[in-house]
C-alpha cells in the first residue's frame, strides 16, 4: 500500500506536467520564433522542439514510475537535482516568455516544489526505505 504523501506527490509531478504541456503548447510560437533567431539553432529546426519534448517527458514519466509506484530512492534525488535546475533556470528563462507562458511555468514550479517536498515526509521516507506497510494515521503528524 502506498502511503500518503506519495499519492500527494504524484497528483503534484503529473499536474505539473500537465502544467508544463499547457504552458509548452500555449508558448509553442514564441519559441520557434526564438529558435529561428538563432542560425545554429535553427538549422535543427521544429522537429527537434518536438523531439526534446517528448524525450523530456518521457524521462520525467520514468522517474514518477520509479518514484511513485517502485520506490527507487535514486529516482527521489533525480527528481530533487532536476527541480533545483529548474527553480536556478526560471529567473533567466523569465524575459523570454509571454506573460502567459510565465504564469504556467510558475504555477508549473510550484506543483514541483509541492511533489518534492511530499518526497521528504516521515511516510515517504519509509517508502523509500523499503517498509511498504505504513501507518497512514501518522502522515501528517
């Protein structure tokens, strides 16, 4: 049975990355625009926009897969390393999004921040730990 906090960290990693879609989607023309700005970048074209979307969702589905539901404690720390370069990225990322683009990734960041934090409860630590019987009365104590 899986505890709490792990349930809780799951609703936040996929709602951010449905979140993140959204935001993508929504942003998809300004950063074309952006790669084309670029001579080296554009001769990659759309297509690997694409591309490195999908790569970047699959391994982020790959990690809440070994997080969530197989209790990979190294999945825990991948997802803890990527959220930090994501939160040191946003400033720099800030003056190249519209304002809309912006919103969702922020509200993007938080559910993050909401996931990992869940990564770090008393119950979730015993997840981790390999004791796959938790006392789900004592989560948020």
């Amino acid at each position: 049975m899986r505890p709490t906090s792990i349930i809780q960290f799951e609703r936040f990693y996929l709602g951010s990355l449905v979140v993140g879609l959204i935001g993508n989607a929504l942003n998809w023309d300004n950063a074309t625009a952006l790669l084309q700005a670029d001579p080296n970048a554009a001769m990659l074209g759309s297509g690997f926009m694409f591309i490195s979307m999908a790569i970047g969702l699959g391994i982020s589905l790959l990690l809440w897969f070994l997080a969530a539901r197989k209790a990979v404690g190294v999945a825990k720390w991948i997802i803890v390393v990527f959220f930090a370069i994501g939160l040191i990225s946003v400033p720099f990322s800030l003056g190249q999004l519209s304002a809309l683009a912006i919103v969702t990734s922020l509200v993007s960041m938080a559910l993050q921040a909401g996931a990992v934090y869940m990564l770090f409860r008393p119950d979730a630590k015993k997840w981790f730990a390999g004791e796959k019987t938790v006392d789900l009365e004592k989560t948020f104590e």
